[in-house]
C-alpha cells in the first residue's frame, strides 16, 4: 500500500510540473526570444537531474543508453520548441490537448511489440483522438468552413517530439 501511495504522489507531482512547466513555457514564449526560454528551462531541469544523479550515486549507464537518452533529448527539446512556439501563437485550448498526443506514442509503441491495452485504455484512446479532432479544428470566418487552427500543425509536431523522448528515456533505462 505504502508503495502505491508514493507512486500515485510521484505521478502527480510530474504531471503537476511537466502542467505548470509547459504553462510558463508558453507563456514566457509570446514574450521573450523562444532560445532564451528553451535555455532556461532545460537549464533548470538539468540543474535538478545532476542533484538526483549525485544524489543516487549509482554507476556510469552503458554507451548504449547514453545514445538513447541523448537522441530521446533532442527529440525532447525539438518537441519542447514546437511546443512553446505553439503556445506562443496558437490558443493553448487547441495546442495543449493536440501535444498530449505525444503519450499515445508509447502505447502505439507497446502494441507494435506486442503490448495489449485494455478495453477501458482503448476507450480512453478513442476519446482523446475525438477531443484532439474537435480542438483542432476551428471556424474560418471569411469562408464559414472549417480549417485547421493556428499552432495545430506545431502542436502535431510537439507530440511526436515529446513521444519520441518517452520512448528514447524507456530505452536508455532498459539497457
């Protein structure tokens, strides 16, 4: 029980961070330089990786996981760029849910190697994808159809960053 109970406080603390780190992100990024707010950012998440690290005190990882995580990291930063750009010139009720999407990919990848969600994680799936096509979509008032909304295309690009960085991480812990 214990176990459990620390592991939901952890998964709430990530997402409560990774929440609030995109928000200021992309609310930083409609004012300053997109670079500037991509340094700082990953300066300060750097800063606390070398604290755990040092912290952990446990060995070297081999070159291969060394490979993974740092290809997971440029995919990281090309997907946090995308979408703190998104933010800064999309509304983030559209670009928010679209680069969300990024944690389907790592469940696209699990069933390719084999991995079966359940019924209700199937569900779950299907109603993202719903939401994701309605958010993405707006209405083009000198035409009066519809179009894709703006930041959508960055967002799309900001999933497959940060999905590929969930994966590339999963990798690198593997070996």
């Amino acid at each position: 029980m214990q176990r459990e109970v620390v592991a939901v406080a952890l998964g709430l603390a990530a997402s409560v961070s990774w929440g609030l780190a995109d928000f200021i992100g992309g609310t930083k990024s409609r004012a300053l330089d997109l670079l500037a707010v991509l340094v700082v950012s990953q300066g300060v998440a750097l800063v606390l990786l070398l604290g755990v690290v040092t912290v952990r005190a446990e060995g070297l990882p081999s070159n291969e996981s060394l490979l993974y995580a740092a290809g997971a990291g440029a995919a990281g930063v090309a997907g946090l760029a995308a979408l703190y750009r998104g933010l800064a010139v999309g509304a983030m009720a559209v670009v928010a849910p679209i680069a969300a999407l990024g944690a389907g990919i790592p469940v696209a990848v699990g069933v390719a190697t084999g991995e079966r969600p359940s019924a209700v994680q199937v569900a779950g799936i299907l109603l993202a994808l719903v939401g994701v096509a309605l958010a993405a979509r707006e209405k083009a008032p000198e035409e009066g159809g519809a179009r894709l909304a703006v930041g959508a295309g960055l967002a799309f690009a900001a999933a497959l960053g940060i999905g590929l960085f969930l994966v590339g991480m999963d990798a690198a812990g593997d070996e």
